[in-house]
C-alpha cells in the first residue's frame, strides 16, 4: 500500500427535491451571481431550470444562464462562457448536467479565475491551483465530475485537430453537488447504460493495480462495482426504480472521487486511449470504454493474472479455477463483455461503428501517450506507442 493524502470537501446533497437548494448553497458558500451552465433542452422542458432558478430567487442570488453544452465539451464554448461571466460579474458557476456540462463549468471556472489560455493548462504548458467556485446539480450517474478532481475538454480551437486533454487539480472539486435520483428518470437507455459502464471504468481503473496490501480498498471497489452491475439493468428495465437510480447516482460519485483508489498506483490506460478515440471519432465516452478495455485486459492479464481472477470471482460471480488463475480471469473478462451486450454497449471497435486506419491507430495511441507527458500510458503494465497499437488493433 503507497502513501495517500484524501480529502473530498465537496458537499453532498442527496435526495428528493434537493436542487431546489441550490440557492441557499451558492449563498452558504460566498456566491453572489451565478451562471447557470448546462446542454440539451431537458433542463428546461421538465421545469428543472425553472426551479433551480426559483431557489436562486428567493436567495438574492442574481443569474445569467449559458446552454449549449454538447458531449465531449468544447474548449471554444468554454472560453464564450469566460466572456459572458467577466462581462456580468459572476463569482459562481452551477453546472446542470453530467459530466460534460460539469467538465465545462469547471473550465470556465479556470478561465474567470486565471489570464492564461486555457488551452495552454489542458496542454500541460501552465498549472494553476486558482479556480472560481463551483457547484454542480448531476442529471446523469456516471461520471462522477461532481466530486472530482479532474476536468476533461475537446480543444477545437487549434485547427483541424481536436485534442481532448484533461487537467487535474484538487481545486477543482466543485463545493457542492446536489443529486436528486429523480432527476435521472427520464433518461434515454443509452445515457443510463453508457454512464453505468463509466462507473466501472472508473473504479476498474484503479482496481487493477500491482499495489500488494490494499484489501479495503479491494473490497470498497468490488462492491461498487456489484452495485453497479445490478443496477444498470434495474434502472433499465424500470426507469423509475428509485433505488437503481439512487444506487447508480451515489456510485457514480464515489467511483471517481478518489475512494476506491485508497493506497494504490491506478492505470487509466483506457482512459488515455478513450480520449483519442473520442477526439478523433466524438463517440460517448463510456461507450468507448468499454469497446477497448476487453483487449487491454487480455493484453496485461499476465501480468498479474491472480488479480484478473479475484476480478471473475469477487465481482462476476464467476467459479476460481485454483489451478488456473489465468483461465479464471478470461471467464472474467468474457463476463464482462456479456454484461455490456446486456446492455446494448460494445466491446469492440466495429461494434463502436468505427473502422480506424492503421494510420489513424498510430495517432491515436502517440497521442494517448503523449497526453500523459512521457514515452507510456498506464501503470499495472507501462504501454508504450507499439502496445497501444496492439491494443486498438485486437479491438477491430
């Protein structure tokens, strides 16, 4: 087990009706005027806009509102959302949505609080531990941004290349985060399981570690991860289960704020890789996981494949073959591919609707590793350009 600090100051806010207390939070946190930040027409055609904005209202908290958040957010909204909150005098940023709308917020946050470009901080040219304060009100459980400390962004504004780049600061952890499950009942399928497969990524990707020692970390991840796998389907056959997508919503905040990573080295090799593939093709981010992280796991597997079993077993439910660790770790991994058919997501990049190139390959897996600074991605097994390409080609 290495050296850990942790520490989430972001204060949840769970339950029925809770983001009708936005007002009073943004007021208990210093904020004077807010923006109010978000994508897609849902958070007016349900009234939730009207009664953010309601409880704004009745705490003096004045307000601009800036929609047009799009999947995998754009670096060039964010900086029109600087603009608007220098020019109104805003101190707060609410984010209404998942994790794109999250993620813009917060680098909006970023740009009212420095005079840097913004693309040189998600570029690694700048660092900053100065942000405008943020809360979130989630209407998606997956990405858990809400109590994150990263911030994720398409850079659009350099030319043709889009590059999607991400910059982690602990400032960055918003100061609240109100999740109300009901908010997530009118969710299309797609948007319950993408996110769902989210959570196990993010949880998965600090599972598989060569950390010796970590048992209560093992057991607070697997856990999540059972939850998780029964949840999806739950909330998928009945929208309006409560309980699934209370489940799922508190999951999806724990999963990623740092919890289950406790004393451990995480991975993140398929996150890396994901962020190519979605910069490159703009596919949702949890779908394009979980087309990639089948032929990963089979390409690391034998560097520990005793952890790929305990996987299998403790997770999957599958039966230990005690002669054969790696055989059981395969079962594993072939039960999580049904697991995602279950719920109409890929496991491979046809599957996806995508054909890469060869060409195409060799840019996305340079730029998953130059992305993270140095020649390899990933940490249970160091992945160099050649091994990406590998990766990505298994993945066809």
């Amino acid at each position: 087990m290495v050296n850990f600090e942790y520490l989430v100051p972001t204060k949840m806010v769970f339950g029925k009706g809770t983001e009708e207390e936005a007002g009073r939070l943004i007021k208990e946190f210093g904020g004077h005027k807010a923006l109010i930040h978000w994508g897609g027409d849902y958070v007016r055609t349900t009234g939730l806009l009207e009664r953010i904005e309601r409880g704004l209202a009745a705490e003096g908290i004045e307000y601009v509102e800036m929609d047009g958040v799009v999947p995998n957010p754009r670096l060039s909204l964010v900086k029109q959302g600087v603009e608007l909150c220098k020019k109104e005098g805003v101190d707060f940023v609410l984010a209404i949505g998942g994790g794109s709308a999250i993620d813009s917020s917060k680098a909006i946050a970023y740009g009212l609080a420095n005079d840097f470009e913004l693309e040189d901080l998600f570029l690694g040219k700048v660092s900053t531990d100065k942000i405008a304060k943020i809360g979130a009100i989630s209407t998606l459980a997956g990405t858990g941004s809400e109590t994150s400390n990263s911030t994720v962004i398409n850079i659009d504004t350099m030319g043709e290349t889009m590059l999607k780049r991400s910059y982690n600061h602990e400032c960055a952890r918003p100061l609240f985060a109100i999740l109300n499950p009901e908010l997530t009942y009118s969710l299309p399928a797609f948007q319950t399981a993408a996110p769902g497969a989210d959570i196990m990524m993010h949880t998965m990707e600090r599972y598989f570690t060569t950390e010796q020692h970590v048992e209560l970390s093992d057991e607070l991840a697997e856990g999540l991860m059972r939850t998780v796998k029964t949840f999806v389907p739950e909330a998928l056959a009945n929208p309006k289960s409560y309980a699934a997508r209370a489940n799922l919503l508190l999951a999806g905040a724990k999963s990623h704020d740092g919890l289950t990573g406790l004393g451990r080295v995480g991975d993140f090799a398929c996150h890396a890789i994901e962020h190519e593939i979605g910069a490159m093709f703009d596919v949702a981010h949890g779908a394009g996981l979980t087309a990639i992280w089948s032929s990963w796991a089979k390409y690391v597997i034998d560097v520990d494949p005793e952890r790929f079993a305990q996987f299998a077993v403790n997770v999957w439910g599958v039966q230990n073959n005690f002669h054969d660790p790696k055989e059981t770790g395969l079962r594993g991994i072939e039960a999580w591919d049904e697991w995602c058919h279950s719920i109409n997501l890929p496991t491979s990049l046809s599957e996806l609707g995508i054909e890469p190139t060869d060409e195409q390959i060799h840019e996305m897996a340079q730029g998953a590793v130059d992305a993270r600074g140095g020649d390899h991605a990933g940490a249970f097994k160091f992945l160099y350009v050649e091994d990406i390409e590998n990766i990505l080609k298994a993945a066809r």
